[in-house]
C-alpha cells in the first residue's frame, strides 16, 4: 500500500489542533429502537493493521447488532484531530474512539500501563492482566474519572525500535537525538539523552525528511513500509525494549454505554475481544512480510540496538516503574502496583515455558527448508 492512498484525504494535525464545536459534529440517528454512534480514530484511512483494525470493529458492532448499533468510523482528520480522540469522547463529541491509551497520559500517568510499557508485558500477559488479575478493574476505576470506560481492541506484539539516519554505536549518539516514540517510552529515551517529541502517524514522514526529526518510531514493518520511513532513513533498529506489546483500546462514552441494552453492551465487549485476537494475527502474519520487502527490495540495514543502550534503557525504565510506583497520584500508584505484581507472575510462565520453548526450537529445529 502507498503512502498517498492511505494519507489522502486526512488532515495533518497535531495535539494543538483546531478544536471542534460540538455542533459541528453529524447527530446520532436514534429511531425505532436504532442508534448511531460515531467512532474517531487517531489512525490514518486505511492504515495497516491498526486503522484496518479500527473500521473492522465498527463493521463488527454494526453486523452483529444487526444494525441496532451502527457505528460510523471517522479516521483521524475527518471530525477531530488524531490525538483529540479521547477528548472527542470525553466533551461528548463523538460516542466512541479508538487510539492507544499512552497518547492521553497528560491527563493520568496511570493510562501508561494499559497500552505499552518499557520491559513490560507481551501481548498475551497484558490480555490476561486485564482478562483475570485485575487489571480491567484498575482501568475502570482511572478512566471513570473521565466520563469513559475502555476494552482492548487490538495488539501489535513486540514492536520495531524505530528508524534512525545514522548507525548507532553506543549511548554516546542518543545525546541530543530528535527522536519521536510516545509514552514511557518516550521517557526512558529522554533519560538516555534524546530530545523526544510524539506526533501522529500521518507527520512522521515529512518530519523525517525535513530533519526535523533524526528519528522515529511507529510500530513495525507493516506500518513502517506504508509510513515510507524507509525512503529518508535506512537504519532500522529491532527490537523495541519500551514497548514489548501496545495495546489499542476502544473508548466509550460511559453514561451511553451503560445506557445501551445489555445484550448490546455485550456485544461492544466480545467485538473487541474478537478484534483484539484479529490484529495480534495481522501484524504476526505481515509484519515478516513487509520486513522482506524493506530489506530485499529498499536496502534497508536491520539492527540489534548496542547492548549499552539497551542496558541503559533497562535501568530507565526500572526506575520511571519505581517513580510512578511509589510517587504518582493513588490511581496511578494502584495500576502500578496491580501491574508489576501480575508481571511478577506472567514473567514466570514466560520465562519458564515460552522462552525455554523458542531457544529449543531455535537451536535444535532450524533445518526446515
């Protein structure tokens, strides 16, 4: 997929945006029992995986409600600006949005935990944090305080660790970097010395080209082959310590969603547990793919980050979990704790049955092809 196909059409934007009046927004149609719910996106039209993804849901809702609930899905541009989706809920401007939960920890440090965290949980131990060890609770619990409630509804796995112009050496070529990542993870790299900036998808490319950033980082192949970040930068660096599994989250007006019938609330939850399984499968499925591409037919240079990077990251990281642990607000030191004392247990099955699993497989059964 080009660039132009996905990107025509959506409005470059930023968090100091244009806002919009809430009478500018299209009505809700409620008749004869039907409603229609806005959904807005901090993704790109047509944007693998996770834009895909977003609109897919909307279709799901609408099908398996046979229609009582349509939701029209508006990517990032179309009603609001990309990282104003949150708010767009919140103010009441639209019934739902879709985006990754790090892109509003300005408004709570505590929305960090539910979407990726530096050396934190993969895909399968943050699912069974929010499915079975509390983590769902905590979430309700933060996101209340908005107006709103979440359900995870995709995952990307363990992501890229971004593009940069120049071949990293050591700790020494972070200083002073113009790096885009979001989140914690934008933190620990700030600690390693990078100047670090978050923008939406649809800014990256030309901010890479203009040398306003030396570089970035989105999510992985599949994205990054369409973003085009291969064109202006030809060192890609693998794999990505801040965020070892990102989450996106559907977000719902709370008061309407409680409103809605149960068998419809029901409906919202198993789509997105349906859609969180779905774009697992998608990125796992293309996200080698794309790789080939870059490499074979872009020239891209696959790295390892330094080992003293990485180790640097480590420790970063380690101390922001302990920061927020011990010195957020109650909510974010609750969701801190529930978070490291389920990884605590994950870890253990990860550690002992998966990682054990792929360094037999990798060592014994190779010889395949």
């Amino acid at each position: 997929m080009k660039r132009r196909e996905f990107l025509s059409g959506a409005a470059v934007t930023g968090v100091a945006g244009a806002a919009f009046a809430a009478s500018s927004f299209p009505k809700p149609a409620i008749a004869q029992g039907k409603q229609e719910w806005r959904m807005v996106t901090t993704w790109p039209k047509n944007f693998p995986g996770i834009g895909v993804g977003a609109a897919r849901l909307g279709q799901r809702i609408t099908e398996m409600s046979d229609g009582r609930l349509t939701v029209r899905v508006y990517s990032q541009g179309e009603l609001v600006p990309a990282l104003q989706a949150f708010d767009a809920v919140i103010e009441g401007s639209a019934e739902m949005s879709h985006g990754t939960p790090y892109y509003w920890h300005g408004k709570s440090r505590a929305a960090n935990f539910f979407s990726g965290v530096p050396f934190g949980m993969t895909a399968n131990e943050l699912s069974a944090w929010i499915r079975y060890l509390g983590g769902q609770e905590v979430w309700d619990e933060v996101y209340a305080q908005f107006g709103v409630k979440a359900f995870l509804s995709g995952q990307t796995g363990t992501q890229a660790g971004g593009w940069f112009r120049r071949e990293l050496t050591g700790l020494s070529d972070i200083r002073g970097l113009k790096f885009r990542t979001p989140g914690l993870g934008g933190q620990v790299w700030e600690r390693l010395g990078a100047t670090v900036v978050n923008l939406p998808a649809s800014e990256l490319f030309q901010a890479l080209q203009s040398g306003a950033l030396d570089a970035a980082e989105f999510v992985g192949p599949y994205n990054d082959l369409a973003l085009g970040f291969h064109q202006v930068a030809k060192n890609y660096y693998f794999p990505s310590f801040i965020e070892p599994g990102m989450a996106t989250e559907l977000t719902v007006s709370k008061a309407k969603f409680e409103a809605l019938p149960k068998d419809l609330q029901k409906i919202v939850e198993i789509a997105c547990q349906a859609e969180y399984e779905q774009v697992t499968a998608d990125f796992y499925a293309h996200d080698p793919q794309a790789l080939r591409v870059l490499v074979e037919k872009h020239g891209v240079q696959v790295h390892q980050f330094p080992e003293e990077i990485v180790e640097a990251g480590a420790k970063a990281s380690a101390d922001i979990l302990r920061e927020l642990r011990e010195g957020g607000d109650p909510l974010t030191q609750k969701t801190a704790e529930s978070f490291i004392k389920a990884m605590t247990l994950l870890r253990e099955r990860t550690q002992n049955v998966d990682m054990a699993f792929l360094q037999a497989r990798e060592k014994f059964f190779t010889n395949l092809s």
